[in-house]
C-alpha cells in the first residue's frame, strides 16, 4: 500500500500549470516538523513537493499562499529522468488525492480570502441534518 499523510505549511505560493491537453496541476513545497526526543535539539523540518492535478490543483492555487496549514493525503511517487549532462537524476514527490485546511483563516489585508467554498472544502456540508449536542 502506498499513502502519504502529511501536515505542515507551504513554503511558497502554489503554482499552477496546464498540460498540453488543458489538465491542471498546482506544485509547492510542504514543510512538514519532525517531531524530536532531546529538551535541547533544535527542531527541524523536512521540505517535501507535493503535485496536485485537476479541479484541487485550481482550487489550491485560488486558496493557498505561502504560510497556509494543511494536511495532505496521497501517494508517493519516484521518478527518473535523465539531465543534460547525462547523469541520471531521480525525484520523490507526494502526488495529492486529498487535502484539507487546517488552522486559521487568514485576517491580513496581504493574504488572500477564502470563499465560503474553499472554507468547507474536503467536508460535506449537510444544511438540514442536526448537531448532537
């Protein structure tokens, strides 16, 4: 089985792209805490590239900036290619199949606002049904 969990903040903007054949994708970089065991190690972070395709990847450009906390749900992916020089280069990204926002709503004039959309993106929104209390 091969699935990803991670939660962490975007390094930069997402930034959008489309295939010749007109498919979205959104790449950014997720810095994700490692967690540590030592009072006095300092903490540190791994930077991990997750690619999104499609309407999630529209919608993370549209919703996410530099600083926004999520979680992510995917599946790793290696490749290969080779570079200009011959040598072959490999690259491990995250592909998303999922995301969802955590933390704060942005309340800066800088940041962008979320839609009433984007708030509940990832969650199903029931109007009628009731909440147990």
């Amino acid at each position: 089985m091969n699935k990803v969990i991670l939660a962490g903040r975007l390094v930069r903007d997402p930034e959008l792209r489309y295939t010749q054949t007109g498919k979205a994708v959104a790449s950014f970089t997720l810095a994700v805490n490692r967690r540590f065991s030592h009072n006095n190690e300092q903490q540190t972070a791994d930077f991990i590239p997750i690619i999104v395709w499609d309407k999630l990847a529209e919608v993370c450009s549209k919703h996410l900036f530099k600083g926004s906390q999520i979680l992510v749900e995917g599946r790793m992916q290696i490749r290969n290619y080779d570079a200009q020089d011959g040598s072959k280069r490999y690259v491990t990204e995250v592909i998303a199949q999922e995301l969802e926002f955590m933390g704060a709503k942005p309340t800066t004039i800088e940041s962008k606002p979320l839609s009433p959309q984007a708030k509940n993106f990832g969650q199903e929104v029931h109007p009628d049904e009731e909440i147990p209390f």
